[in-house]
C-alpha cells in the first residue's frame, strides 16, 4: 500500500511545502483552521504560477469566532478560489489536501503555526488511486453541497458517514494492543467498545489531555469516560512537554487509524471529519517508535477527585468543576 507518515513536530512543515511547492497542475486543500503564514505563501504561489487550487474552509469555530479571515481574504486577492464549508455539517474539522488528483494528505493538524511547531500530530500520504479519487470526490460533493457516499472498499473513514462504526469495529479487532492519542474520549459507543477490549485482554494505552482542557459543558463525559476506563484497567496519560493534538490509534503494533476524528458523539455525528486506516509497514514501524516514546515522556493523569479537583483549578473552575462531577476531595484513591 502506498503509504506514508509524516510526523509533527519532528518532520516541520517541509513536506507540506514541497508538496505544494511541487504541484504542476492542481491543488485542492480543506482546512478547519489556516493561519499558518508560510502555508498561505505557499499556496498563493501555486496560483501564481497557474495551478488550479481550490480551498475549503471551516467558516467559523462553535463559539462564533472566525478564525480564517484574514487568510481567505489573503488568497482570494492572489485569485485563489475560496469557499465556505458545506453548512450540512456543524463543522467542517477535516483537514487533508490532494495535489495533482494523484497525492492524498491526510492530516490530524491544522495549518495553523502552533500545530506545525509545537504539538504532536500526524498525516499520512496516500498515492493509493481509489484512495485520492474518493477525497476528490467528497471534496467536490461537498464544494457544490451535494451528497456523498462513501466507497465500502476504501480505507478512508468518514464522518459523519461511518466514522463510529469504522473505528468501533478497528478497536473490536485488536488482539492484544491498543495505543491511542487523542484529546477527546467522549463517545459513549468508543469508551464500551475499549472497556470490552480490557474486558477480552487487551493492553490499552490512552493519551489524553488533562481535565482542564474540557470545555465546561463537556466534563462530565470527558472526565467520565477516562475515569471508566481507568477504573477497569486503562493507562491513561498524559504527554509532558509537548502538546497533544493528533488522533491515532494503534492496534497490536499492526494497523493504524489517523485522521481528524476525536473521539466524541459531535465529530461522529455532526462534522465532517476524515481519518485513513494503514497497514504500510514503514508507517506502522514509525508509529511504534513515536507512541514508545511518547509513552516514556508522559506521566499518569491523576483521576483521583483530588486530582482532577486541582487539575480544573488550573483554569479557575475547580468549584463549578466540582460541583458538576460530585467530586468529594479526599474521596477515593489516586487512578
């Protein structure tokens, strides 16, 4: 399979330049955030130097803010062609680009500069021609806000087509490994299915992020579904010195999930999101040294009401917090 990894912030934005600096006749990009100033060069040039490129953005975040105005307004005065994402989606979260309609990316980051410097994400390139025909076709069905279907042979995963049973059935597979990187573990469908994989006797590894990262009105599920899957048998993590954004999976250090999807019922259910399934043995070889040594720069997330009581103080809503999660401090032991 023709696979590829790249990995930030290790590799740096470098590949995503040289693709974009490379494509001779079309670029076709879909972003939630693009703020990144070297991206925007980059692309502005590819028009220059007359590429057809098309670019679809997220028009504003949940809270209304429009994040990407400014680039858009930069490169349709470079005449690139822009436009709003389908509104049949809350959002459009999806990250990816196709260069030439022969080279696919599949990308957890955003292009935005934080994401291509300082956070662990993830992208996989994919010359696999059902593969890149089917982003292409997704692209414009959603570009002229027409339906889609996704193709039951592909390995590319869409939401909110079949996101939630793709990667519920990839977790059912697993036999005797699970890692997975994400800031979400909200879904109630995704949290039973790696319950019965400890339950069956799988090693489940979970990065996440703290508490305090929650938005209030996502505690309660994101607090519980981490506390569940410690209380039977998860280690759940968090990375030091590096922010998390990247959603992955890996099962038994042989198949991998990596896309835009967190694990919640609004990614599933509301927006659209794309992630890619790999067996490529380079790409699985790397993920194993990137997860192994994420793994070994984390520490355990304290579940304890105590520890999540001072995590939630860190943003000024330990009481409000607490009150929402019936947290007792003192009650229950460290997790």
């Amino acid at each position: 399979m023709s696979h590829r990894l790249i990995v930030l912030p290790d590799d740096s934005a470098k590949p995503l330049i040289d693709a974009l600096d490379g494509a001779k006749r079309s670029i076709n990009i879909r972003m939630f955030l693009f703020t990144d100033p070297d991206m925007v060069t980059a692309v502005k040039a590819a028009q220059a130097r007359g590429v057809k490129v098309r670019v679809m953005l997220n028009p504003q975040r949940r809270d209304g803010s429009a994040d990407n105005e400014e680039t858009r307004q930069a490169l349709a005065d470079s005449s690139v062609e822009v436009r709003d994402s389908s509104p049949a989606f809350a959002l459009t979260h999806q990250k990816s680009m196709v260069i030439d309609g022969e080279v696919g990316f599949v990308e957890s980051l955003n292009w935005e500069t934080r994401d291509l410097t300082q956070t662990r994400d993830y992208a996989v390139v994919t010359t696999d021609a059902l593969e890149v025909s089917e982003m292409l076709r997704c692209f414009d069905a959603d570009w002229n806000q027409a339906e889609f279907k996704s193709d039951p042979k592909s390995r590319l995963i869409w939401c909110p087509n079949n996101g939630r049973s793709r990667i519920a059935a990839f977790i059912d597979s697993a036999q005797h490994s699970l890692w997975l990187q994400n800031e979400r573990y909200q879904d109630t469908v995704i949290i039973e299915r790696l319950v019965r994989a400890l339950a069956r006797g799988v090693r489940v590894h979970i990065m996440a992020r703290p508490p305090h990262n929650l938005k209030p009105d996502k505690l309660i599920e994101g607090v519980g579904g981490l506390r569940i899957m410690s209380d039977v048998g998860a280690k759940v993590h968090r990375l030091k010195n590096l922010k998390l954004h990247g959603k992955m999976l890996l099962a038994d250090e042989a198949r991998a999930v990596i896309g835009s999807i967190n694990l919640a019922p609004g990614s599933f259910d509301e927006r659209r999101e794309l992630a890619i399934e790999t067996d490529a043995p380079e790409v699985i070889a790397r993920l194993k040294q990137v997860t192994r040594r994420d793994w070994d720069n984390s520490v355990a997330l304290d579940l304890s009401d105590e520890g999540v009581l001072a995590d939630l103080n860190k943003r000024h809503q330990g009481h409000a917090g607490a009150k929402q999660l019936a947290l007792k401090p003192g009650n229950g032991k460290k997790k």
